[in-house]
C-alpha cells in the first residue's frame, strides 16, 4: 500500500465523521444537481499524473457547519484560508455572501467542501 493510497484511507476515516444533511430538498437548477443516498461504499483509483482541480470538486451537506468542521479537524482535516470576495474566518468557515461553506483538499489536491444546509 503505499503512503498516498494510506492517505486516502485516513480521508475517507476522517469524512466518516460528518453529519450530512439529512432532509429531502427539490433541486432542480439547471447548472447542478443533487443526490442525496445513503452510500454504503465508496470505490477510488489512483490516476497517472493526476492534476488537482482548482475549483469545487464535490460538496459535503451538513446540517450544521460547526459541528463538521470541528470534527474533520479533529480528525486532522485542515482547512483553506481565503481572503477577499471569499474570506474565510479563522476556523476556514466562509460566512458573508453565499452559502456558508468551508473548503478543505483530498490527499491528491482537490478542493472539496463542507456546505451548511440551507
């Protein structure tokens, strides 16, 4: 196994800890989508130079942002810290302008989020 595929385990030990939101909501925007399923697995592979997006890959719903931020850290997930149109406050929690969201990386690089429930 090696230390980046460990990576991935210690990940996904670390999401495990998130209360995802759990009430049904209609979302039928054109430019998203949204799929709310208990996920018994979850099935990764390793890609030959891979390149990390710079964007949102994937939000995480959680019912209280809080609550999941102080868990993934305690799981020793770090979280981004931003400034201007998006800054964050000092636990990565960005609260003004939008939703209420904090942005954290996977072992390979890529931006993921916790996402306050509206």
């Amino acid at each position: 196994m090696t230390r980046k595929t460990l990576g991935f385990f210690v990940f996904l030990f670390a999401l495990s800890a998130l209360p995802f939101a759990a009430h049904a909501q209609d979302d039928r925007a054109a430019d998203r989508a949204a799929i709310r399923a208990h996920i018994d697995s979850i099935f990764l592979y390793p890609k030959p130079n891979h390149k990390p997006a710079t964007f949102t890959v994937l939000n995480f719903q959680v019912d209280d942002i809080e609550t999941a931020v102080d868990q993934l850290r305690q799981k020793g997930v770090s979280f981004e810290q931003y400034e201007g149109e998006i800054k964050t406050d000092q636990k990565g929690i960005h609260r003004d302008g939008g939703p209420t969201i904090a942005w954290f990386k996977d072992p390979a690089g890529n931006i993921l989020s916790v996402l306050q429930a509206q």
